[in-house]
C-alpha cells in the first residue's frame, strides 16, 4: 500500500515525514528522486547538456539549477521537452523505491502530490494542512525571506480548498509536535490496520 504525503511550504510535511519515519515506514521523497535522475554522469544530465549547451553545467559538471529555471521559464517549448525527459524517470525510480520499502505500506512524500497528478499511485494520501498566513509566518521566519516571496509561492501551487478536497486525510498543523505526532500516529494505525497483511 502507499500513502502519499503533501503540503504546502511551511505546512510541517518534512516534520510529519520523520514522524512516519520513526515508526518504522518507508519514506520516498519525490524531491529528492528529481534530484538523482539528474546527478553528475546520469544520462538524463547528459540530454539535458545536450540540449542546453554546456552553460547548462557547473564548473564541477553538476545541473546549474538557476540556470536550467530560468531557460524553461522562458521557453514552454524547453519546458515541455524537460518534463517529457524527466517525468517518466522520476516516476520509475520512485515506484521503484518505493516497492523496496518494508510492509505494511509505505509513503511518498511530494509536495506536488496534487499538481503531478502522482496521488494517483497512491492508494491514500495524507495533506498536512496550516492556513495561508501560518505558511507565510513558518517559512519567512525559517529562510529569512520577506512574506511577498513567500506569497508568490503559494501561489504557484494548487489553492488549499482544492488539496483539502483531493485528499483523504486532512492533519490540520497548527499545533505543537506533539499533537502532529499524535496525528500522525492515528494514522498510522489506520494504514497497519489497512494494509494488506
């Protein structure tokens, strides 16, 4: 069984994926998948120096990230042939990893579970929820950014009444660790009763 993770920026997704970590359950985090397909010697950075130009690159042959943003913001015909590359890569590498987690179920945490169109893996998906001014609050006191970049990021993803409706479990984050804990745990219990054994 998989469970699929999300949240807006400054929700307490990363907080509630350690919870589950804790218990034991396998965590496959899509942000970090994106990153491996396109480490140092795959061959998706090579299409993509390919199709770039070696600016593409960092002195150390890593992705320029900066770089390849501001390349497919401009261009929806770079953008397209981008994530043409690179989706079906993340998505098997993800299942992939996925199916090696140990039972009873496991989780993948995406914060574009929604956007991606990646619930549709998953069997159930678990949204932590906080109101838009406990988002701005989290994040421009953690990365020290003012609240309009903070805005502008929650912008581009998809409005909260929309994840409330697309997901199963609703954990709503505004209280302590412990309460998130204690969520999360009921949860727990609810996917091992679940699962298939």
């Amino acid at each position: 069984m998989i469970v699929g993770l999300t949240g807006g920026i400054g929700s307490g997704k990363s907080a509630a994926s350690r919870v589950f970590e804790s218990l034991g359950v396998g965590c496959v985090d899509a942000d970090v998948v994106a990153r491996e397909v396109v480490a140092k010697g795959t061959p998706a950075l090579k299409a993509i120096a390919e199709r770039f130009g070696s600016t593409i690159l960092t002195p150390e042959g890593q992705l320029n990230r900066a770089s390849l943003r501001e390349r497919i913001f401009t261009s929806t015909e770079d953008k397209t042939w981008l994530e043409s590359l690179l989706h079906p890569l993340i998505r098997e590498k993800m299942l992939t990893e996925l199916s090696q987690q140990p039972p009873p179920y496991s989780v993948l945490v995406a914060p574009l579970l929604f956007e991606n169109n990646l619930d549709a893996l998953c069997d159930e998906t678990v949204l932590i929820d906080v109101p838009e001014s406990v988002q701005r609050q989290r994040v421009t006191h953690r990365d020290s950014v003012d609240e309009n970049q903070v805005q502008r990021i929650i912008d581009s993803q998809m409005s909260r009444s929309d994840k409330q409706a697309r997901a199963t479990h609703c954990v709503e984050n505004t209280g302590t660790l412990t309460q998130l804990e204690s969520a999360i745990l009921a949860l727990h219990r609810h996917f091992v009763a679940k699962s298939p054994q």
